[in-house]
C-alpha cells in the first residue's frame, strides 16, 4: 500500500533516493522501479530490513539500478550534506520524540532543489484512535506523537523547505483502525477485522472503480494519512 505519490516527484535515472524509515519497503521498491536509480532505505528494525532487502534482491535480477538498506537511526543519519534528490520519511515522525532533530537530518542530506516527503497519521483520525484504546499509542516502539497538519508544516519548513501540497489518502483505512482499537489493536481473529482486513487487501490488489472512487470522497474526510511535499531551496 502506497502513501507516497511517485508521478508528483520526477524520477528519473541517475538520482539518489532516500527512504528514511523504510520499514517493509514498500516506498523503497517503487522507486527501484524507475530504471536507473540509487534506492537508499535505513531503518532501526533489522527484520524490517531483512524483508526489505529481499524484495529489493529480488527486483535487482531485472531491474537495472543500484540499491543499499542500512540500521540507521533517522537523528543521525549516516551520509554527508546534499547527498540525496528525494527523500521520503513515511509514518514515522509519529514514533520520533526528537521529531525537530529527525526533521533537521532529512532536510540536512537533501540537495537544493531536492523534494522531500512527509507522511503521518492525520490528526483526526488518530486522535480517534487514541480515545479508542490507551494500549494502541502506549504499546513500546507505538506512536508518541499526533500532528496537526500546520503544526507540522510550520517545523518542517522552519529546517529549510517550503510545501508545495499536502494530499490525503487510505480514507478506506481509518473505519479499519477504529474497529481494531474497539476490539484490542493486535486482535486479528475478530470476524469483523478479518473481513475488513480481506475487503481492504481485494481493493489494494484489484483497485476497483467503485471503491476508488469511494476512497476519494473519504480521503479529504476521513484520510488516515496526511502526505506534505516540500522541496529544498524553493520560494
């Protein structure tokens, strides 16, 4: 499931893409689908990681490209000024205390005139959540942080960057993670969550046009994710 919109950001052969927090490597991937590109991912989780890169060996068999995942923690990242054309940070802001560190880092190994992109839980939605359940924001390694969307506009640009848009997607999601909240957050055997779970799994791979069109009524609503687009150096 894809949060980042890749036809917003110029891909092409040659650039240097970093996913910071990678997590699975869903972002990571799409964008070793452009032939030609250095996909860069770290993550904190070594599972996440190993999973990443065996989705990434996998492509590279095919693809042309050049690929590498790292441990690496997002207030310290491990690269020099100006290292990278895009950098994406993906759902994780919300899991960071240092977030003002972690945002000064992205910006800090971004090129001038590289675009950056930010995901993370909408501010309603997820304050639903929280009044839901205490164990799903309390739980080690859980999110610490709701955002609103101008709150987290004004700290990322005060690093350097100024937005250019701000979407919203996964309206179909939110309905989703209110119903786990309800029923305990990691129950997955709930009947009600495992059909919600197979009806969000047929859209991802079938993309219907009902449902499409129904996840863009919902999304500027009920989107579970906010998606800002910065770029360095830009007035």
């Amino acid at each position: 499931m894809l949060t980042v919109d890749f036809s917003l950001l110029g891909l092409r052969p040659g650039m240097r893409v970093l996913d910071a927090g990678c997590g699975g490597g869903r972002h990571l991937c799409e964008c070793f689908r452009t032939a030609g590109i250095d996909a860069i991912g770290v993550d904190i989780k070594w599972d996440d990681l190993r999973k990443t890169q065996g989705f990434l060996s996998l492509m590279s068999r095919e693809q042309p490209g050049r690929w590498v995942v790292a441990q690496a923690d997002i207030t310290k990242l491990p690269f020099t000024d100006a290292s990278f054309d895009i950098v994406i940070c993906s759902e994780v802001l919300e899991h960071v205390a240092e977030n003002r560190t972690a945002v000064a880092e992205l910006v800090r190994v971004l090129k001038t005139g590289g675009d950056l992109v930010v995901t993370v839980p909408r501010y309603l939605p997820e304050r639903i959540c929280w009044a839901i359940s205490r164990a799903y924001h309390e739980e080690p390694g859980g999110h610490i942080q709701i955002y609103r969307k101008e709150e987290l506009m004004r700290l990322i640009e005060s690093a350097g960057v100024r937005c250019l848009r701000i979407r919203y997607r996964h309206g179909l999601h939110a309905p989703y993670w209110w119903l786990k909240c309800l029923v305990g957050h990691k129950n997955e055997s709930f009947w009600l969550v495992r059909a919600y779970r197979r009806f969000l799994e047929w859209d991802i791979t079938r993309h219907p046009p009902l449902t499409q069109w129904l996840d863009r009524i919902l999304n500027p609503l009920i989107g579970k994710s906010t998606i800002f687009y910065f770029r360095k150096g830009c007035r």
